[in-house]
C-alpha cells in the first residue's frame, strides 16, 4: 500500500536491511505481517516480491535460520515457505534460551484481553475450511476481495500511526505481566501486530520489545548476546 511504486520501495529498502544485518546474524525472525496479504493455491503464490523471497531463499541458503510467524494478514501458508524458501514457519508461540535469556516470541494477535471481536474472526479464519473455500475462488477474485478488505483497514485508510493506550489497556503489555505472574520467567517478550515501536519494562527484569511497522519505521529488534535493543535502518 498505497500503490506498486511505493511497495516496490519498501521491499528494496528490506532487501538492503536482510543483507546488512545478513553477515553476523545467528538467526532472523520475521514476526508476521510480513505480506498485506499472503494465500497459496496448490500451485500458484502471491505475484511480486521476487526480490524479498529471492533475499530470503539466499539467506537460508547460505545457512542462516529465518522465521516467519503466521501473522492477521498471511496466516494461510501451506508449505511454499517451508519448501522453497527453507523457512521455519511459526503457526502462534516460540520460547526459547540464548545466551542464558529467555525469550518470548508471538505476532501478538489474540494475547491478552483486547481484540474480542477479532479473535473470532481469527478462530473462523484459521480454521481449515476457511483456507480449502478460499482456495475455491480463482486468484484474481480472491485477491481482489483481500484488497478491498485491506483498503478498509487502518492504514488503508491513511491512519498509519498507531497511539500508545496507556499501561492499563495496551493488551501485550497486560499479557506480558500475566504471564510472568502465572507461569515461568520471561527475559524478552518480544511481539508485532500493535504497529507500535516499544521497548518498555514489564518486571524487575523482563521487557516488551515491539518493532512497530515497516511501513512506518523500519525498525528492528536485536540481541547482541547480553541484551536486546531496538535499532532503525536508515537505507544507505
């Protein structure tokens, strides 16, 4: 969005952003949304973004992990990532250790207690009748439906930036601490979906680390082995 010239843009800067950060990274985690909208037929995927899965296949070729979590608007994936790609494709939670820290990583959609009306619409969405009827339709109408869907949309609609709600009502934020007050240690939470780029305290020693959008911000979040911390990329 909003047209070709500009998504074309923003899929070069991200190819400039994967091979930078490509020569030291352990592993890279896409953390959903990645495609405004992302659906495969048996044989057919999405038109354009050569450059980006192109980026992407070359990366995991030369040996580095790549994950992509199933996001609101590409969660029917199918195995061309997994097969094509060599990518690791995250359906909701990945927990895992590095360096001694516990991590915490979801997009985010359907945590917490916000986002009621959505979250049945993601139980309807990912259900696998939802995927085999879409698949019914043929790719031109399909697409064109996700279109029209996604022009209504914040963004679509020209609202690109995202307010901060308040301690009390951000829902990740009350996940975070929920969590942490129910189950184990968490070092980092580490989330999309919320559009928003934050990096704020949820513990004594726990953090909720947001990179926003790259439609907006082009922000990124990294663990240097000791703590993690949220860098933009500024094209070169």
């Amino acid at each position: 969005m909003p047209d070709h010239e500009r998504s074309l843009e923003r899929e070069r800067k991200a190819v400039a952003w994967l091979e930078e950060v490509s020569y030291d990274a352990a592993a890279i985690f896409l953390m959903g949304d990645t495609f405004d909208f992302w659906f495969e037929h048996r044989y057919t995927v999405p038109a354009g973004f050569v450059r980006f899965l192109g980026k992407i296949a070359a990366l995991t070729d030369r040996g580095i992990p790549v994950f992509m979590f199933r996001g609101n608007h590409d969660m029917w994936t199918s195995g061309y990532w997994e097969k094509e790609l060599g990518v690791e494709v995250i359906s909701d939670e990945l927990r895992f250790q590095s360096a001694g820290k516990q991590f915490y990583l979801h997009h985010g959609d359907g945590l917490g207690n916000g986002e009621k009306s959505y979250k049945l619409l993601r139980r309807i969405f990912r259900a696998p009748w939802s995927s085999w009827l879409f698949a019914r339709l043929h790719p031109n109408l399909g697409f064109a439906i996700a279109r029209a869907w996604s022009r209504k949309s914040r963004l679509g609609q020209g609202n690109k930036y995202e307010q901060f709600l308040g301690e009390d009502k951000e829902w990740l934020l009350g996940f975070c601490k929920d969590f942490l007050r129910n189950k184990s240690h968490i070092d980092y939470f580490v989330f999309g979906h919320r559009h928003l780029v934050i990096d704020m305290p949820v513990g004594e020693q726990s953090r909720y680390l947001n990179a926003g959008t790259w439609f907006n911000d082009s922000a990124y979040a990294v663990f240097d082995g000791k703590t993690t911390t949220i860098k933009r990329f500024e094209n070169p």
